[in-house]
C-alpha cells in the first residue's frame, strides 16, 4: 500500500470528467482501495476481449478487403498500423501487470482513451469499407444491367420488352446509387476519391444507357407513324380526319412507348440530380435546365419534315408561320393529355409537357429564319431592280410584323393551360418567341430598329408639313384623361402615336435588354425630330417678328403646350412596370451595386427611367420660351409705361380729374392686358402661371427701382395717386389669384411706407425691429429709409 502511496499520479485537470466519475465510483472509500487489484483484473480482462474483439475484426477485414481489389491496398494499410499499435498496447498492459495500483491509473488516463480514438477509426474504415462495398456492388449490378440490355438488344424483336424492363432495374439501381453518393457527399465530404470512382463508372453506364434508350424511342415513333404526313394537314381550322398517333397507339405498341418514355424521363430527372450535386455552391440553375429529352424527339423529325414545305415559301413567310402555328396547336392537347402524367411519374419536376412542345416548335422555326430566312432579307440583292432596298424595307418589316402576330397566337396557346408569361420570367418568354432570333444576332436588331425608325420618320414629314397639324388641338380622349387641358396641337399626338406604335413592337422582344437597346435606337430619335421641329418653329417666330405680333406668341405658345404634353405622357409612361423594368435594366449594365440601387432617392426615380434625358429636354424647352414669351411682354411693357416711369412730377401733384390711373399707365395696361389675354387663350394653365408671375415679378422690380428709388418726391396727391394706379394694376393680376399684391412684394411695402403718417414716422425709428413690426419683409433698412425719406407731407 506504501508504494502504491507513493507512485505519482497525474494532476486531476488533466483528467477528462468521464474518468473522473469512474474514479470517483470506484475509489471512494478505503475499502474500495483495498479492492483496487480486483479491479485491475477487471480491467485487464476488457483489454483482452477488446484485443480479441479487435483481432477478430482485423481478420474479418482483411478477408472482405482481399475479395475487392479496388479498396484493398488503402485498408491493408490502416489494418497493418492498427495491429502494430494493438500489438504495442498488449505487451505494455502485460508488462505494468504487476505494478499494482499505479498501473490503473496510467492505464485510465492515458491507455484508455489512446485505444479509444483507435476504436474510432477502426469505425470510420469499417464504415468506409461498407459503403465502398455497396457502391462496387450497386456499380456491378448497373454495368450488368447495361450490358445484358445491349445483349437482348441484339436479339429478337420479342426479347425487347425484357430488355426494357432491364433498363429500367438498371436506372432504379442508378438512382439508388445517387442518393448514397449524395448522402456520402453530405456527411463525408472527405471521400472525393471514392465518389469521383463511382461518377467515372456511372457515367461510362450511362454513355451507353440514354444513347440506347434515345435509339430505341425513334424506333418506336416510328412504328407509331411519327411524324405526320403534312399533306393531311388540313389548311384551316381542325379535322377529324387528322389522326394523331400518340392518340391512336393500342396495345403492347403504347405500353412499349410508355415504358421508354418514362425510362428517358426518369434518366433525364436522375441527370439533373447528379448535375445539381456536382454543381453545388455554383450557379445551378443556368446549367440545370435541359429541353426535355422526349419532346425533342417529337419535334425534330416534325421540324425536319416542315422544313421541305419551308423551301417553297422562302417569299411567302406567312405560309411557314401558319404552318407552325397549326401543327403546334393540333398536337398541343396530347401533350397535356398522355404525356403529361409520364413525366410527373417519373418526379421530373419543373417541366410542362405544353410549354416543352410549343417551346420546340417555336425554336426550330427561329432557327430556320435565323439560317434562312433573315440572311436573304438583311442583305438584298443590290444589282436588281429599281428599289430593291425599298423592297427589302418593306419586306423586313412585313416579317416582323407575321413574327409579332404569331408570338401573341403562341403565347395564348401557352397560357391556355394556366401558364402566364411574365416580363420577370424572361426564361420562359425567350423560349415560347420567335423574336429570340435577335437575341444572337443584335445586329440584325439594330438593322430593325433603322428600317422602323426610317418608316416612321417618312410618316412624321407630311405630319408635320401639314400647317393644321400645329393648329388644331388634340380632340377627344387622347393619351391623357385631361389631353384637352394641355391645349396640345394635334402634332404631338401624331409624334407620340408613333412612338407609342415603336413601344408595342418593343414590348413582343423576349430580353428586357434588347427591349432597352431597340427603344433606345427607334424611339429616342422620334423624340428628338420632335423637340427639333418645335425649336425651328419657335426660332422661324423669332426671327421674324421678334415675338411681337400676336400670331407669333400663338406658335410659341402652341409649341410649349405640345412639349408639356409630350412631357406628361413621357412621365406617365416611365411609372409603368414595363419601363420600371427598362430603367432597373440600364442599373445592372451600368454596374450598380444592389446597394447603390436601394439608396437612390425616390424623388429622383424618375432618373432611371429610359426617357430621363428627353423629359429634362422638353422641360428646358418649355421653361426657356416660356421665360422668353414674359421677356418679350415685359419689353413692350416697359416700352410703353417708359413716360409714366421717368415723370417724377406726378408725385407731387394731385391726380386728373375724371380719371381713376394716370393716363400715362393707360396705355400700358391696355398693352398688358391684350398680350397676357392671348397668351392666357393659346397656352396651357400650368405655364401660364409661370408666365404671368414671371411679368408680375418684372414690373414689380420696373416700378421700384424706377419709381420708388427714383429720388421722386412723394406729395399726399402723389401717395393717393400711385396708390390707385396700383390698385389698378393688381386688378389686372387679379383674375388669376385671390391676392395680387402678393406678387409685388417691393412696390406694395413701399407704397405702406409712403401711406404712414408723419407722426408716426417721426416718433419712430426706421429699424429692422420697426419694419417687422410693419410687415415690412421685403425691403433692406437702406430700401426703407430712402423711401420714408422721399416722402413729403403738407400741412
């Protein structure tokens, strides 16, 4: 017991809680100590049965290992390391057998837990070992499969209904196999070796499954009589006498179809599962989608059988494209009817068989105009006959228009099963247009876009060579609900229903950024031919007159009044989703950040938008005539009032008799009020404000300086005088606001200043305090006290 005492022991921290509760158990009392060499027995004989549960282990590895070649050099290894240390561990406990109590303690702190982590990877090999055994197993029995599939395929036409139901053993056990590798990637992600080897042999598998499966499927349409003859198409409408083959297929005949059709839906569904694991952390949903394997067997020979009539009607597209339409749609309710539940049951999700078939169709008729059809139109023959290029424009645009016209016939056929096609959904939208052909080609794109912009600019010049064009006003409902309140000539109308004809082609192209660039090319140089015709108007009115008769203001005014309602329509266009998605797009090319995007003011939406730039053009060109209109009437006014202005002496005289304003203003109302009369008739409501302000503040600054700050002294007669003249002048403003003098802030503080009276100013001093006091806000102290001191008071 003495040297048991006396042996060290390692420091309690070091020892893990699972040890310390088993000492705590065991070696609590004296009497458990005394019992310390039974326990040591005890536990020198689980060492040994561990040791031979361990041997026993090895041997059974070693012998399973041996069976398996592929895994045997990798687990001979871990098995040779784990029996040496085994081996060291034995002789180790063997010898501190005798060392007594101190033996127990170095075994439970430092052996145990030694042999314990070799137990965990003794596991991990065995679990290894299991899982690489199942795979070789489930590999052995899929490359059986294949090639006992390509041995009945060999044989007689009776042994094919064997070989499909081999094939299909061999794509469950296939798939068996992918949710273990898929559970092995997910748990251990350290095994790539191993599930590189299973994807190296399942894909040599299936390089010979589906090419198989595809050969045997053709041979079944086939016999089925697939494609169609074309000949018994009829030309119009629908016919009994049209047999579908998919319909009237009987017998082992549709069970043999079925059975491929599910096979090649259950091979393309496991594909795209291997694909989604191997592509994890990437981009999967670009590289995910495939065509759906057994509608592109149903649509190439139809193509390809189409594509002889295609020949005849290279000068007749709108034989190709009713054609297509109507092969398309006769076949369209087969698809959702037979084909349908087979692609459900094979759990190949995401797909219609509707939208597969119609989206075949469509592609191989894009493909045949991009290789066919628009070469010959993009390039026409210059040597021919006069206005081959005409032709050629005319033809072009004829083909976009049978395009268009067949997309939205598509489109309903596609939403007819509930599908809606959406400008978020640009997938969807690519595949089920024709118009997808300028999606590779953006040249041919821009050559659209010249040819509609060309068109249209030919229409727009005896639009607006016609002088009622500019006169008459925009009748009726217009683009606007209130269109009659903007006063626009009906030239704007004919500018925007041509832009708007430009919008609605724009709209049938499948990318938001071929949307972007066409309206850009064919609609952004509509809107500048416009802003430019209305500047040659309004500079042809200038030079002429200077804007001093009457019909020149008219067509300046008429000029304003179409830009603001251009303007307007631009505006309301820009909040609509189809333009909002149009700005978002011109963000992403831009290289804007989410970020960025989110912190851009909602005030400043209207930036992204594609018209920003013309809208900020026709707002410049309205507020510039507009300022232009005020500065011409504000010159003829000042002409006209110039003696009233310069004769100081009025002021000091009393005013006429009979007459309630000084006969020298007389004449310059009149002027006033002809002028603003016409402007107010010709221009809209919201620019006239901007008018008529605009002159309130001219004369308002003409009177001040030129009156008020004129040194002129200021008689009782004279105050009663200027006060009436202004009372006069605020009437003229008054049928456009309730408080004219508001508008002619100095000249109103400066006639209250002049209507004080003299004890009053007197006892005052002329302070910032005293002039807040008077609702004096508008005059500096200097202003105010000039003015006091003009004034002259008579006792």
């Amino acid at each position: 017991m003495d040297s048991v005492v006396q042996s060290p022991l390692p420091p309690a921290s070091v020892l893990s809680p699972s040890i310390l509760s088993f000492l705590n158990n065991k070696l609590r009392t004296d009497h458990n100590l005394s019992q310390a060499p039974t326990l040591l027995s005890e536990l020198q004989a689980l060492c040994g049965d561990l040791d031979q549960a361990l041997i026993d282990l090895n041997r059974s590895l070693g012998s399973s290992l041996l069976a398996y070649a592929s895994v045997s050099d990798r687990a001979h290894g871990f098995l040779s390391l784990i029996d040496s240390q085994l081996t060291g561990l034995e002789s180790s406990t063997r010898s501190r057998s005798s060392d007594g109590e101190g033996g127990v303690e170095k075994i439970l702190g430092e052996e145990l837990p030694a042999l314990a982590k070799e137990v965990a990877r003794v596991e991990s090999v065995r679990t290894y070992a299991e899982t690489a055994l199942k795979l070789q197993t489930m590999i052995g029995d899929i490359e059986d499969a294949v090639s006992s599939t390509m041995k009945k395929n060999s044989w007689k036409h009776s042994l094919k209904q064997n070989s499909e139901e081999l094939r299909l053993v061999a794509i469950k056990t296939l798939k068996l196999t992918e949710d273990m590798l898929t559970s092995v990637t997910k748990t251990h992600p350290q095994w790539a070796h191993l599930v590189s080897a299973v994807d190296h042999r399942v894909d040599r598998a299936l390089a010979i499954l589906r090419p198989q499966a595809i050969a045997d499927h053709r041979a079944l349409l086939t016999s089925l009589g697939w494609p169609p003859p074309l000949s018994s198409t009829p030309d119009s409408g629908r016919s009994n006498d049209v047999q579908n083959p998919l319909f009237t297929m009987q017998g082992d005949l549709k069970d043999q179809y079925c059975e491929n059709f599910f096979a090649l839906c259950s091979l393309q569904e496991l594909q795209r599962r291997r694909k989604s694991r191997q592509l994890e952390g990437y981009n999967r949903e670009l590289a995910l989608y495939q065509p759906l394997w057994v509608i592109e067997e149903l649509v190439n020979p139809i193509a390809l059988a189409s594509q002889r009539h295609f020949s005849k009607w290279i000068d007749k597209p709108e034989f190709i494209f009713a054609l297509v339409y109507k092969i398309t749609r006769d076949y369209v309710d087969s698809m959702d009817e037979l084909l349908q539940p087979l692609v459900d049951e094979a759990m190949l999700t995401g797909y219609s068989c509707r939208e597969e078939w119609i989206s075949g169709m469509v592609s191989s008729l894009s493909t045949y105009l991009a290789k066919e059809i628009f070469p010959k139109y993009a390039q026409p023959d210059e040597d021919g006959v006069m206005g081959a290029q005409e032709q050629a424009k005319i033809s072009w645009l004829h083909l976009v228009d049978l395009m268009i016209s067949f997309d939205k016939r598509i489109k309903s056929l596609i939403e007819h099963s509930g599908i809606l096609l959406s400008f978020e959904d640009d997938g969807n939208f690519v595949k089920a247009s024709s118009l997808n052909v300028f999606c590779d080609r953006p040249d041919w794109l821009d050559l659209w876009a010249e040819i509609e912009l060309s068109d249209i600019l030919d229409k727009l010049k005896l639009e607006t060579a016609d002088e009622r064009n500019w006169t008459m006003k925009v009748q009726g409902a217009g683009l606007l609900s209130d269109a009659e309140d903007y006063k626009a000539p009906a030239i704007s109308s004919a500018f925007l229903r041509c832009l708007s004809s430009v919008v609605d082609r724009c709209r049938s192209l499948p990318r938001i950024s071929m949307r972007s660039r066409f309206l850009r090319l064919a609609g952004g140089p509509i809107i500048h031919k416009f802003l430019d015709c209305l500047l040659f108007r309004c500079q042809e009115a200038e030079g002429l007159t200077a804007l001093t008769d009457n019909d020149a203001l008219i067509k300046v005014a008429n000029s304003i009044n179409a830009a603001r309602y251009f303007e307007s329509v631009l505006k309301e266009w820009c909040e609509d989703v189809f333009f909002l998605e149009i700005g978002s797009n011109q963000y992403d090319q831009s290289g804007m950040s989410v970020g960025e995007h989110d912190n851009v003011d909602p005030v400043e939406g209207l930036e992204s938008g594609i018209f920003y730039k013309d809208i900020v053009k026709l707002e410049e060109f309205r507020t510039e005539w507009a300022e232009k209109i005020s500065v011409v009437i504000m010159r003829g006014f000042d002409a006209q009032c110039r003696d009233y202005v310069k004769n100081r002496r009025q002021w000091q005289e009393k005013g006429e008799d009979g007459w309630t304003v000084s006969k020298y203003l007389v004449g310059a109302l009149d002027y006033l009020q002809g002028k603003v009369s016409v402007v107010e008739v010709n221009l809209n409501a919201v620019d006239f404000v901007g008018v008529w302000r605009s002159l309130a503040g001219g004369i308002d600054q003409l009177f001040f300086n030129g009156i008020l700050m004129s040194s002129a002294k200021f008689h009782d007669g004279g105050v009663e005088r200027f006060g009436r003249d202004l009372e006069v002048l605020f009437g003229a403003f008054g049928a456009w606001c309730l408080r004219p003098e508001g508008f002619f802030p100095r000249v109103s503080e400066g006639l209250k200043l002049l209507k004080i009276g003299e004890e009053e100013l007197q006892n005052s001093l002329a302070g910032e305090t005293w002039m807040k006091e008077k609702g004096i806000r508008h005059l500096s102290v200097a202003e105010a006290e000039k003015i006091v001191k003009s004034r002259v008071f008579t006792s």
